[in-house]
C-alpha cells in the first residue's frame, strides 16, 4: 500500500533568529524537493529560551531547547520538528524518529572580538559552554571566563572589553555575520561538540509518509558521522555533565573529556569502520576508554 500523499508540512522550531533560519533553510529545502508541498512553521518556546538568568547545565544541559518543540509534534501541534542537533540528547525521545540530519556546515567554534593570539593575560572570554571553556583553559590557563547567554543578537552585545566571546561558526553562517569572526578555532584541539554545525529533523515513528519526505534532506555522510559522535556521547550517559566533545570527520573521530574540577583533560582520535553499526561502536569504545583515562588520573 502506497503512503498517503501529504500536501503540506507544520515545522515546529523555536523562534530565535538562528532557529527560525535553520527551520526555513529546511522548509525551503522541502519545498524545492516536493512539487507543490507547503510548509508552515510553528514558533514553540523552549526551558531554555524561558531562563536566560542560570547557566545551562544548572537547568539540565542538554535537552532544554528541544523537549517542548518535540512536544508540540507528539501532541499534533506539527509535524516535523527542527533543531541544531548538538541540543539533543544521546537518546531519541520516544515516539519520535530522527528522519533527517541536513549536510553539515562549519562545525568549528569561532572567537569574536580577539583572537587568541591578541588576548592578553587574564582576559576575559563570555562562553556558556563548560566544553568551549574547558578547551580554551587547556591552551590559556590564565584566562577568565563570563556566562554568556541569549539569542545570537543578545551575546554579540556582551562581548567583554578587551576580550572575546566564542561562537559557533555555522551559527554565524546561517546568519550572515562571519564578518564578525576574530578567529576560527582549528579542530586540533577545540573539538566541537556531538552534532555541531547539523539540522536534525524528526516525526513521529508512525508518520511513513512524513519520513520519506524528510528523505530529500537528509545527508549521507553526515548522518554517518553524527550518529557515530551521538554514540560517542550515548556511551558517557545521558547524565554526564563533563565538558565533552565528539566530531567525526573524513573518516576519523576526534574525542575529547575533561574535568571541571582540576582541569584536567583527555583526547585521542581513532579511525572509523564504514559500517554502520561498526562505527558507533568504535565511537562508544573511544568515549569509554578517554573516561576511564580521565578517570584513573
């Protein structure tokens, strides 16, 4: 039996400017691929657009910008939900399938104001990242960390004088505003975090119809390299709370862990297998190895 034709698509995202233009390069992308499909979107706010007062990890890390745009798709507010996949959590939530993981742009982070270089000692960095701050105390012990919190607009205005916010450089590309950029951190050393620079797109599990429509955006490779990072991060536990990072490319997987308390840190890259299943295994072997370093001190 054929799946039933959909003419129209209601895309729940939140509606900050990144998002909105993440969730319209998606829409647009669908409507490209499927003659005739209209796609609407649907504005949801999230825990963490709610408290811009506390730190991130303070009110449950990662998940708190997706659980009510996934909501508003199991309770059939929409359809199809969009986010920046480094804000989902290692496990899919039930009910929902991940259908599509759209072509990767820039994972690297990016510094704005000064690059490292020209930051003096002791200066300040705004990041509300444990990952990004972790990283940067690794090369620059003597620097001085801010939480940095808001829309894109909101952080560009905090930048410290005489110092540097850090961004995620496929955030400033979705918006045009790579101008801005001070300084784009190698992957040597500044690993970005499980999914970064990637639009995840999911439906609900029973949705046929809505999945192979999602196929049109969904990226090979991409999907490949980010399930083998989601598997990095499923390894270490959905309540893991160390700054971590996981990016696979070209075949190979960068790991990193560390430890907030004493500043420690481990990395290591391993090659992947082709394979599928392979793969995330490999990715869930290295998570597991770099935490038992990490943890044998």
């Amino acid at each position: 039996m054929n799946a039933p034709t959909v003419s129209s698509l209601r895309l729940a995202t939140r509606s900050s400017a990144q998002a909105t233009a993440q969730a319209q390069a998606v829409a647009d992308a669908l409507m490209v691929a499927h003659d005739g499909l209209q796609v609407q979107l649907v504005f949801v706010e999230t825990l963490g657009d709610q408290r811009l007062d506390v730190p991130l990890h303070t009110i449950g890390g990662q998940g708190v910008f997706v659980k009510e745009v996934q909501r508003a798709v199991l309770h059939g507010h929409a359809d199809i939900a969009v986010h920046s996949a480094k804000d989902l959590p290692s496990v899919t939530g039930e009910g929902l399938q991940l259908a599509a993981f759209t072509e990767r742009r820039d994972a690297r982070d990016a510094l704005v104001g000064r690059s490292l270089a020209e930051l003096p000692d002791g200066a300040t960095v705004a990041t509300g990242s444990v990952r990004r701050r972790a990283q940067l105390q690794a090369v620059r012990p003597d620097l001085q960390f801010v939480e940095l919190r808001g829309n894109i607009a909101t952080r560009l205005s905090k930048l410290p004088d005489g110092g540097s916010l850090v961004m995620a450089v496929a955030a400033m590309q979705i918006l045009g505003l790579t101008d801005r950029i001070a300084e784009t951190l190698p992957l040597e050393g500044f690993v970005p975090a499980p999914g970064q620079g990637c639009v995840a797109v999911e439906c609900r599990v029973n949705d046929a119809a809505t999945a192979a429509l999602l196929g049109a955006v969904d990226h090979g490779v991409t999907r490949a390299d980010v399930e083998a990072e989601r598997a990095f991060l499923a390894e270490l536990g959905t309540g893991c709370s160390l700054p971590v990072a996981a990016h696979a490319h070209g075949g190979r997987l960068d790991g990193f862990l560390a430890d907030p308390t004493s500043g420690r840190h481990v990395s290591r890259s391993v090659d992947l297998p082709e394979v599928g299943d392979a793969r995330r295994a490999m990715a869930a072997s290295l998570a597991a190895a770099l935490r038992s370093e990490l943890e044998a001190g």
